[in-house]
C-alpha cells in the first residue's frame, strides 16, 4: 500500500522507477521518496543527489533525517495520507 523510491545519482533516468511511481498513484498507494544518495559506499564514496522528488508526496533524506529511525515513521504517514 506505500512504495518507497530510493533516490540517488541517476534514478530519474529510469524509465522503470518512473512506471511503478505511475502505477503506484494508479493503485491509490502512498508514495514517498528517499535520497540515498550521501549513503557512503565500501570506499567511503558519495554520490551527487539527482533531485527526483515525486509532486505532492513527501521526500526524506537517510543521512540528514536519519532513516534507519524514521522509516518506519515516513512509511506509515505516507499509508495514513493516502487512507490506508
């Protein structure tokens, strides 16, 4: 009932990402999206933030917002938003 869009570099690319966001406001889930991006690599590499965001839903940051505590809190708000 809520799809979560990892976002990073190049994920507004994706033709797929697109399509399940589409089906997803199809099927009436909650939507949130989640920049992954300045998660660090084995390597301790970032990458650039692509900016994707999806109108009217909420986005996240994991690193800033900590999301390893609040993802469960941002799943559940997208389910209440869109009456699940």
């Amino acid at each position: 009932s809520v799809t979560v869009v990892l976002v990073g570099a190049t994920t507004d690319q994706s033709k797929w990402v697109k399509y399940e966001i589409e089906a997803s406001k199809a099927r009436g889930n909650g939507i949130l999206t989640v920049n992954i991006s300045q998660i660090r690599d084995l390597a301790q590499q970032t990458t650039q933030y692509c900016g994707m965001t999806v109108p009217g839903y909420s986005n996240y940051n994991w690193v800033t917002q900590d999301g390893r505590t609040n993802l469960g809190i941002w799943v559940e708000a997208a389910a209440k938003a869109a009456g699940r």
